[in-house]
C-alpha cells in the first residue's frame, strides 16, 4: 500500500569526470602543480594544487591519493589524504575514506559518514547574521507573493 521510496542522496552517485592529468600510485612530485584541467592524484604531491585563473577543474584524490600542501579547484573530491587547506568555488565531497588535516573552504559540502576532517568547515555561502535580514527577506517573500497575486499593499 505504502510504497517504499528511494531516497539515496545524489552525493552516492559518481560525477561524471573526465581527467586530463593523473598522477599515479608510483608517482611523487615535489613543488606547486598549476592546472589547466581537472586531475586525479592516486600518488603523493608535496607541494600545493592550483587551477589556472578561469578554469573550472575538478581535482580528485584518489584512496591511496595524498596532498601535502594546499588545494585550490572549482570542485574538489576527497578519498585519500590531504595535509593542507581545501579551497573549493563549488564543492568539496569527502568521501568515506577521507583524512584531512586543515581548514575546508567551500560552497556546497557532502560529506560521507567515516570521512574525518581535522579542521575548520568554513562556507563562503552568506547567511543572514540578524533577525532583521530574516525579517526583511520574509517581507519581501509576503510582498512578491501579494504582487503574484495581484494584491496590493
């Protein structure tokens, strides 16, 4: 009678990414990585991830993925390590096999259950400090849907 709803959150569902850098398991770079476009980190970088001004990158680090420095993407995808601060424009994910050690700036957040985050969670998203901004955007809400509707003030 009752049917049972699926309600997966999207965040379970994989992006579709395409990389044009991938830094494998074997490989360790030392010094600052600019990126034009995205790239999946599976080996060690000892130094910070930045995406070139403009670029809209994703930067994944992969379960054997570690980051010794800072990250710097549009979004930002988690399963190894990241020694350093996180600087995402849209999303940082960190999924279930995470560890990061620094501050996570960020948009939007998912996080799985098992990530672990030693840090601040710090969302660049503005919200109202008073209930005066609360108050003045609940007028304005009341006044649009008198004006949809035709009802004057």
């Amino acid at each position: 009678m009752f049917g049972k709803k699926n309600h997966e959150n999207k965040f379970s569902e994989p992006l579709i990414e395409s990389f044009g850098t991938i830094i494998g398991n074997a490989t360790e770079f030392h010094g600052a990585l600019m990126v034009s476009e995205s790239v999946r980190v599976d080996g060690k970088i000892f130094g910070n991830i930045e995406e070139r001004a403009g670029q809209r990158i994703t930067v994944a680090i992969g379960k054997g993925g570690e980051v010794h420095g800072d990250v710097y993407a549009f979004r930002v995808l988690i399963a190894g390590m990241v020694n350093g601060n996180t600087y995402a424009h849209e999303r940082v994910e960190l999924h279930a096999t995470a560890n990061v050690h620094g501050d996570v700036t960020y948009d939007t957040i998912g996080i799985e259950p098992g990530a672990t985050l030693n840090g601040q969670m710090i969302s660049k998203r503005p919200e109202p400090n008073s209930t005066a901004d609360s108050a003045t955007q609940l007028q304005n809400t009341i006044d649009k849907i008198k004006q949809d509707a035709g009802i004057s003030s």
